[in-house]
C-alpha cells in the first residue's frame, strides 16, 4: 500500500509540474510580447520623430525577433503609433485543454513635437517666409 500511494503522489506531482510549466509559458510568453510592443512603439515613434519612414517596418521587426515575438499589426501616422505583437506558445501538457495557443500584446506612442502648441514655442517664435 505505501508502494502504491508514493506512485500515485509522484503521478500527481508529475503532473502538475507540467501544469505550472505551461502557465510559466503563458506569463514568459507575456512578457515578451508586452516588452516588445513596448520597444517598437518607441523605436517607431522616434523615427516618426526624425521623419525616418523608410526602416520602420525593418526595425519593429528586427526587435520582435530579438524579443521571440512576431508583428501583428503596425500602425502610424504623423504624431502616433500602435505595434501589435504575437506568440505562439508551445504547450506540454495544456495543449489538449487550452485551444487559445497565441499571446497578444498592444503598445502605441504619441509624438510631441518641438513645435507644438503644448510647449507653447509657437508664441515665442515666428515663422515667416
């Protein structure tokens, strides 16, 4: 009877280790997807900053393959930017009780540029032709 108990109590622990390992999965997975959105929304706003189009789409994806990600969506305009990341995570013993398998993430920034009316710069100087 002890036999039998001790297998089955290593069985369970067994099992749960995979179980917390496929969360630590989900956090680790998280974690790099938010981390890159995070980066490529700055970097692609700071480029906007610049007016470096040209290598945005290069440089959001050259850091969301640094961070294990993919880009799932890039958008920008003349003041703003939204970075969409994704990863697929591998389960071990989750993969028939989870059917959700990809992580999400969303990060976007907002330039303000020197000119602006919020620094109120625009009284002070004058722009003329």
């Amino acid at each position: 009877m002890n036999l039998s108990f001790f297998i089955v109590l290593i069985i369970i622990f067994f099992i749960l280790f995979l179980c917390f390992f496929d969360i630590f999965q989900l956090y680790i997975a998280r974690e790099e997807t938010k981390n890159a959105a995070d980066a490529c929304a700055l970097s692609v706003v700071q480029n906007l900053l610049f007016f470096n189009e040209k290598e945005l789409i290069l440089i959001a994806e050259k850091i969301c393959k640094e961070n294990n990600c993919e880009i799932d969506f890039l958008e920008f305009s003349y003041d703003k930017a939204a970075v969409g990341t994704k990863k697929k995570i591998r389960y071990i013993f989750l993969k028939d009780i989870i059917k959700e398998n990809i992580i999400y993430s969303f990060s976007e920034g907002e330039i303000i540029f020197p000119w602006d009316f919020r620094f109120n710069v625009c009284k002070k100087y004058r722009f003329e032709n």
